[in-house]
C-alpha cells in the first residue's frame, strides 16, 4: 500500500513539474493580456508549490526519483525558486534592453 501512495505521490508531483514548465514556457503567449499573465504567473506559482510539498513528502517516505534517493529535496529547492521567480511580476518591463519581436513589427507597421 505504501509503495502505491508513493507512486501516486511521484507520478503528481512530476506531472505538476511538467506543466509548469510549459506553462513557464508559454508565457510570451499569455503575457499578451494583462490577465492571462497574472493567470500563468499565479498557476506557474502553484503548481511549483504543491510540486515542492508533494517532493518533500515523497523524499520522507523513502521514495526514489530516476533511481536516486537525493534527488527529490534538490529539485524540491529548484521547483520553491521557479515558483518565486514566477510571481515576481515585472508589469511589462523591458529588462533584456533590446528591441523585441512585437515592438519590430509594431515600429515597421508605423512606419508602412
């Protein structure tokens, strides 16, 4: 029984690991709106969360992830860092301080 529960426990908290990175992936798509920023940042921040919780939990009961048991408390560190950096709301700032895609297209448009 407890070997399933750790399963179930694994298979969630990687699951959740996964689509946070898409989602941190897809950003460029959901910052388009002011709302669907906030929805991607506020689920990026919650899903790395619970990840964390669940790894935690996972690494006290004696769980092994990809055959390694001091896996779990490291990417656990990792998941808390990505769901801290996903919140910091930069209010569409530019921080790279180069010209992107969108505003090229924006100033060509203008310019036609």
């Amino acid at each position: 029984m407890t070997e399933v529960f750790v399963g179930i426990v694994e298979t969630i908290s990687l699951t959740m690991c996964g689509l946070s990175i898409i989602l941190w992936m897809s950003i460029g798509t959901f910052s388009r709106s002011i709302r669907g920023e906030i929805f991607a940042q506020r689920s990026i921040a919650l899903l790395c969360i619970t990840a964390a919780l669940l790894l935690v939990v996972f690494n006290f009961m004696g769980g092994e992830l990809w055959g390694s048991g001091n896996v779990a408390l490291p990417m656990a560190l990792v998941a808390v860092v990505v769901a801290i950096s996903a919140s910091m709301s930069l209010k569409g700032k530019d921080v790279q301080g180069e010209t992107n895609p969108h505003e090229i297209m924006k100033m060509r448009k203008d310019r036609d």
